[in-house]
C-alpha cells in the first residue's frame, strides 16, 4: 500500500509540473487554504499548508525562469512589503543564530508569515506575464466558493458538520466558519459595488451574494458583522464622494433599492425566528466597542478586553525582552515556562500532550502566541520596529487607494474597490483574528489583485482579448 501511495504522489507531482504556471499556482493557493476546508489541515499527519508551500515553490520557479520579465513597481506599498519581507528575514536569522532557537521549529513558527508574504510576489508576476491568469483565478475561486456556500448552509440547517472548516455548538444551534469566506466576500463586494453603480449584475451574483450573507450571518461572529458593516459604509462613503473614474458614479435609486432588500430579508428572517441569535451577537459588539456593560452570558462573553490585555502585556513584554525584535520567531514548544507562568491573558493550550497533563492535574498553562488577535504575534514575532512597518504599509495602501481611485481603470474599478474592501477588513480583523500572520496567502492573493486592477495597462483593454472585458466581475 506504501508503494502504491508514493506512486499517485509522483505521477500527481509529474502531472502538476506539465500544467501552465495559472493552474499551478490556482493548485498550490486551493492546497495551501486547506483545500477549501474539504479536507482537514493536517492530514496522514502533515499540514496541507506545507504541501501547497511546496506546490507554490514549484510554480515559481517556472515563472522565475520564464522570458517575461514582471514590470517593477514603485507603489508605496508594493516597496513597503518587501521591506517588510527583509524586516522578517532578519527576525529570522535571529531567532537562529542570536536567541539559538532550533532551526526545525523557528522555520515552522515563520513559514506562514514569510512564504505567505512572498506569495504576493509569486501571484504579481503571474498576473503580469499571463494575461488571462486573473480572469481565471476570479472566475474559478467564484465557481468553487458558489458549490460550497450551500455546503455550508446545509451543516446549519442539519446540525450536523460537513466541511473540515470551524465547526462549534452555540446554544441550540451551531456555527461555522469557512476558510474562504474572505474570498466570498472578496465577490460580495465586487457584485454589491456593480448594483450600487448601476451596473449589470446576473441572476447567479444575486443568488451568491444572498448565500454569502447568510453564510456571514450564521457565524455568528461580532468581528465580522462589525467589519462588514464598516466596509459597506466605506464603499457608499467612496462612491458618495466621487472617489472614482468619472463614469462611476453612486446611482441613488440602486441604494434605496439595496437597502430596502436588506430590510426586507431581515424582516422574513427575524420573524421566522432566524435572526435572535445574530441580533443578539451583534448588539453585544456594539456595545463592547463603545465600552457600554453587556449582558455577560455564556454566548457573549466580554472577549473583547482580554484580546487587548494580550495585546498590552506581550508589548510590555517584548519592550523588556529586545523592542527592536522582539521574541523572534519564537515556536510555542520553545517558550520558557518562567515566561509561560507571567503570562495573565491568552488562550489555554490545547495540545494532546497538554491535555493529558490537565487530566493528571497539572496546572492550565496559557499559549504565548494567540490566534484571538494578530497584533501581538506581530510584536512577538519582529518587534515594535516590526509592527511600525506593518502599520506603514497599511496606511499607504489605503492613501494608495485614494489618491489613484478617479484615475484607475473604469473597467476594474469594482474589482479594485473590492479588493480594498476586502484587505480594509482583513486589517480590522486584526483585532479578533490574525489575517497577516496564518493563512497570509488569501490576502497576499487579494493585495496583488488590488495591484493588477491599479497596473492594468490600456493596451489590454483594446478588446483583443474577451478576457479584458470581463475582469474581476463574478461573472461565469
């Protein structure tokens, strides 16, 4: 059986590198994403990720070594990301050869933030030599995301778990939460910019920006109803002011009618009793925003005030430690326990060793990093200096985005806005998630996509292609 499984490895790993460099970077994004939560992370004990690391290595060499050379870029953020990249590099030599951490696991406590951050490269360049590879990178992540969005309903509906995403009890219902939701709602973005602009919009985009809504709906997670609303005032806020070529212009009649939708599938869903819950979670996050008391029970705890004590107390730590680079690339196996036993906030650690520990009596220890917000890995990881660049370079995205949105391409400009949105929110979900620090491919994906709609050239646009016409629409 072991002969017959190294076999398939081969012939699937010879039948990957005789596909064009597009499908072989689709691939190795779908692996590295967990295969779109159809398969678990790890799996035959490796995690996917690593599998698509691996596939997304191969991919690039075949574009490095292509004729076509990638045209340089001197936008701010472009520049600010690969200094972020060195930034990184030089936290990593020092974990290893300063602080002496062991090489097997400061490459596995890196891998994610380094490679995931050089996967904007590996996409930038594709979509610079291959003319069609953004079309088809949108077009498929859109069919893919339509079959599965269902999916995702039907585990609400029967109570009962399909997909290998986040999967958890809440009260009589259950809720999930699935690895490409940032990718819909990429789409969601794209399709509800295209209503508000009076654009054409098909009957599929309707269906899917519905499923999108309702899947956003049935996480029942505050962070993102709270970015999503934001994200919306954002884009009608961008439109209101002109923020935009001169032939995209806010259409009124398109707003009353978006919001009266809204309003009306609210209302079916609150008076079939579907909505309590959602209501009920996200009142609880307004009012953790505006620091009002909230009804404390077991489905809205104040996590919010933890997530920030983490945030407080590793900066105080790495300001004790080395501000310029913090902890390192410090791997959770390799904390000391003395450091482990300061620690007030964070989350209790949940490996299989642990837990028999905790079954023995031992003491709960909590995780020095945390999934809950990503700012405090990104201190622990490189420092303040670190976490300076990271905020520059977000900060000149968005002026980025501003100061060219009535110049950009009319043609892209939905895609463009959307993908804006969409990095916009994977920003704000710092605060509950860590976006830029696990997973870093999606919005590295997202960020060279933003990048191909601003760089489009005119020549392109000429119709000489039916791909030109048809960009970052969801259209099929």
């Amino acid at each position: 059986m072991l002969y017959y499984g190294i076999t398939a490895c081969v012939v699937s790993l010879i039948a990957f590198c005789l596909l064009r460099p597009r499908a072989k970077v689709l691939i190795a994004f779908f692996v590295m994403t967990s295969c779109f939560d159809l398969v678990p992370r790890i799996l035959f004990k490796v995690d996917v990720w690593d599998v698509g690391a691996v596939l997304l290595l191969i991919a690039w060499l075949q574009l490095a070594l292509g004729k076509i050379k990638a045209p340089a870029s001197t936008a701010s953020y472009v520049v600010l990301l690969k200094v972020v990249v060195g930034w990184m590099v030089v936290c990593l030599l020092w974990s290893v050869l300063i602080y002496d951490y062991p090489l097997l696991n400061t490459v596995k406590a890196s891998r994610q933030m380094i490679i995931g951050v050089l996967s904007f490269f590996v996409f930038r360049k594709l979509f610079a030599v291959d003319e069609g590879a953004y079309d088809f990178f949108m077009k498929t992540l859109y069919i893919t995301t339509f079959a599965l969005l269902p999916i995702c309903l039907l585990q609400f509906v029967l109570h009962k778990q399909i997909l290998f995403g986040l999967y958890r009890e809440y009260g009589d219902v259950t809720r999930s939460l699935p690895v490409f939701l940032p990718l819909s709602l990429l789409h969601l973005w794209v399709i509800i910019s295209k209503f508000l602009t009076a654009s054409r919009i098909a009957i599929h985009e309707f269906m899917y920006a519905g499923m999108v809504v309702a899947v956003m709906v049935i996480t029942f997670t505050r962070g993102i109803y709270l970015t999503s609303l934001f994200a919306l005032g954002v884009m009608l806020l961008t439109l209101a002011l002109k923020k935009s070529p001169s032939n995209i212009r806010l259409n009124f009649v398109g707003v009353q009618t978006f919001f009266f939708m809204l309003t009306l599938c609210g209302a079916v869903a609150y008076s079939a009793g579907y909505a309590d819950k959602a209501i009920d979670r996200f009142n609880s996050a307004v009012d953790l925003v505006f620091e009002q008391k909230t009804k404390t029970n077991e489905r809205n705890q104040d996590t919010y005030t933890g997530r920030l004590g983490i945030v407080k107390e590793r900066f105080m730590l790495v300001l004790e430690h080395n501000p310029v680079v913090g902890y390192g690339f410090i791997h959770e196996d390799n904390v000391p326990s003395a450091l482990k036993a300061k620690l007030r906030y964070g989350s209790v650690i949940y490996t299989p060793e642990y837990v028999e520990r905790y079954k023995a009596g031992y003491p709960y220890v909590l995780a020095f990093h945390s999934a809950d917000i990503g700012w405090a890995d990104i201190i622990i990881n490189t420092g303040i200096i670190g976490l300076a660049l990271w905020l520059c370079l977000f900060a000149a995205f968005v002026g980025n985005f501003y100061m060219t949105a009535r110049v950009a391409q009319a043609q892209y400009y939905n895609a463009r806005l959307g993908h804006f949105l969409q990095i916009s929110v994977g920003i704000l979900l710092m605060f509950e998630s860590n976006t830029f620090v696990s997973l870093v491919q999606i919005p590295a994906f997202m960020l060279a996509g933003y990048w191909y709609c601003e760089k489009r050239q005119p020549e392109l646009l000429s119709g000489n292609s039916p791909a030109s016409m048809q960009v970052a629409s969801a259209s099929m």
